[in-house]
C-alpha cells in the first residue's frame, strides 16, 4: 500500500510498536498488531503484495468514481437550477456516446477489480502439495494446532520460507480463524473441515485472531504465531517447541497455558467469568454441584482439567470442554501457577 494511501486512510491507527524478535522467550510478548499500524499491519506471506496491492487499487479506483460523480453532481444541482416559475425543462432527452462510455468504462473497471481479486483468492485456495500439514481445531475460546509428529500447541510456530497448510474444525459454534498480517482468513465450522494455507516470508511474532462473533469470549479469541527460520523451527519442533537452550519454569509454563487457555473463563481478580474465578483458588473448599465438598489441590485440578464435568462448583455451567490433550508438565505448570494466585 502506498503511504500515500496509508495517510490517506489513516481512518483507525493502531497503536504502533516494535515487532518483538522472535528469538526471545515465546509467548512473553504482548498480543498486538505489530508494526505498521496505519490500515494493515505490515504484510509477512507471500500472498500480501498482491493482496496490498489490490485493496490499494479498489479504494483508489473507489475515491476516483466518487469525484467523477459528486463533484459534477453538485455543479449541475447549482448550474441548472430552475431560475424561475416560468422556466421549461431543456428540450434534450438522451445521449447515446455519453450512455455508451458511462455504462463501458465502469463495467471494464469492475471486470479489472474481480479479476485481480479472483487471481489472489484463486491462489489462497490451492495449498502447494509440499506443504506442512497442521490440524486446528478452534472452540469457544481457543484454538489448538496438532502438528505432523503429534506435538500439540496453543501457539502456532511455523517456518518462513516453506508452505504450511492448516486442515480445520471447531468442536462448537462456528469460528473464523484470521491472520492479519499473513492476509488470511477463513471459517473454522463445526462438522466440517476448511482448509487455508500460507507461507511466511520473515522471522516474526505475530497475531492470530477470531473474526466470527462466537460468544462471550470471542475477543479474547487470541494466540501468537511464531514464525522461525528454518533451522530454528526444526529445533524447536523436535523439542515440542520449548526453546532448547532455555527451559521454563513450571510457573511460566503455567501461566501461558493459563492465558491461551482459561483466561477467557476464569478470572485472577476475583471477577466472575464463566467459571469460578483463580484469584486464592489454591487450598479454597468448593462446594460442588451434588452438595459435597472439595478442597482445591493438585488432584483436583488435573481432574478439573482431564475431566471438567466430574467435580462441578455447584452455580456453574457445565461448559468447560476437556483438556485432555495436555502434557503432564503442562498440568504441572498450571498447578504451579495456581499456588501463586492468592
Ligand atoms: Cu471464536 Cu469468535
């Protein structure tokens, strides 16, 4: 996009900031809509150039028409103003050359405009066949990406340079899974897979969001994707994408399962989400949907986890889907980071 355009437009600015090197520890950056802030991020696949390049000819072409209709528009309402009571209308009915252009030109233009768009969307359809396959599934509220060799995330990591293609389902109400700055897009439904692919063109943290209104915690909908260059990825991913030269500990580990995948529920202030809030949860007595009593430690909640519906806090919904899928550090993590919540 032109930063003609871009200060044209400049219509909604995010707030800029720096993209965060990748390199660093994973997942302490904030969730933003890095660089560039003015209309679009800055792109990062290989579809953003045509795609830029499309959305900056539209509102062109858009602002263009706009002057040669409004302008002549509002000439002629002063120009042919009937003057007087008196005053007849021009005898002249219709001219032929002037009909033909307005009805030809506009068509041609709209002719160009669904032709660059088809061209982009035609490509955005068709993964290459040498493209890493990787299931998401998307559920109120996060999403979750199984990798080839069966590693399971809440971030997305991916490699620059090489195609990725993501095979996806929602467990409950339809999603839509939305990188901004990869350009993509697209409805992540239940009972149904869709399919998207994209290749990213540098090392870079960046934003995934859910575009489809799904609920109460549809915008807190968010995770990051990483994306490493190639030989970093292959490190990463051998080792179940914690960084190999830098363990975490349990707490750290915890707390970014807690933020992909609970704090949409469950709260660490002591407000009351969908669920019971963390805020002093550790050791706390729950009484539970059948009246008996529970106090909160290790086993409860790696049951709470693997089997929500078994132990409920009596007042809740039964809503919170199994987690089933999470590693034993991982349920570690989450203990450690619940001790720390007084
Ligand atoms: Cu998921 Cu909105």
């Amino acid at each position: 996009m032109s930063g003609l355009t871009a200060t044209l437009l400049n219509i909604s600015a995010q707030a800029a900031s720096a993209a965060p090197s990748a390199g660093a520890a994973p997942a302490e950056q904030p969730y933003t809509i890095a660089e560039e802030g003015a209309w679009l991020p800055k792109g990062s696949s290989t579809f953003a150039e045509a795609y830029d390049s499309a959305w900056s000819q539209y509102i062109w072409i858009s602002i263009v028409f706009f002057l040669i209709v409004i302008v002549p528009m509002v000439y002629f309402a002063f120009k042919y103003k009937r003057k007087s009571e008196t005053e007849k209308t021009s005898p002249v009915d219709h001219n032929l050359t002037i009909e033909i252009v307005w009805t030809l030109v506009p068509t041609l233009v709209l002719f160009y405009m669904f032709w660059i768009g088809f061209k982009s969307y035609a490509d955005i359809q068709v993964a290459p066949n040498e493209a890493m396959e990787i299931r998401l599934t998307g559920q109120m509220y996060n999403w979750t990406f199984e990798y080839p060799n069966g590693v399971v995330t809440t971030d997305l990591y991916v490699p620059k340079d090489r195609p990725v293609k993501l095979v996806m389902s929602s467990k409950d109400v339809i999603h839509s899974f939305w990188v901004p700055e990869f350009r993509v897009k697209q409805d992540v439904v239940p009972g149904l897979y869709t399919t998207m692919w994209f290749q990213a063109t540098r090392e870079t943290t960046t934003t995934v969001e859910c575009a489809e209104y799904c609920g109460d915690g549809h915008s807190k909908m968010l995770t990051r994707v990483y994306v490493f260059e190639e030989k970093k990825f292959d490190e990463y991913y051998a080792n179940d994408f914690d960084d190999p030269s830098n363990p975490v500990p349990p707490a750290v580990r915890g707390k970014r399962k807690y933020e992909a995948l609970c704090a949409s529920c469950h709260s660490l202030d002591g407000s009351r989400i969908q669920g019971p809030t963390f805020q002093g949860v550790w050791g706390r007595k729950e009484v539970l949907a059948d009246g008996s009593e529970v106090t909160v430690d290790a086993n409860y909640v790696k049951s709470s986890i693997v089997n929500p519906q078994g132990q409920l806090v009596q007042g809740y919904p039964p809503t919170m889907p199994s987690f089933s899928y999470l590693k034993e550090k991982d349920i570690d993590g989450i203990i450690a980071f619940l001790k720390e919540q007084k």
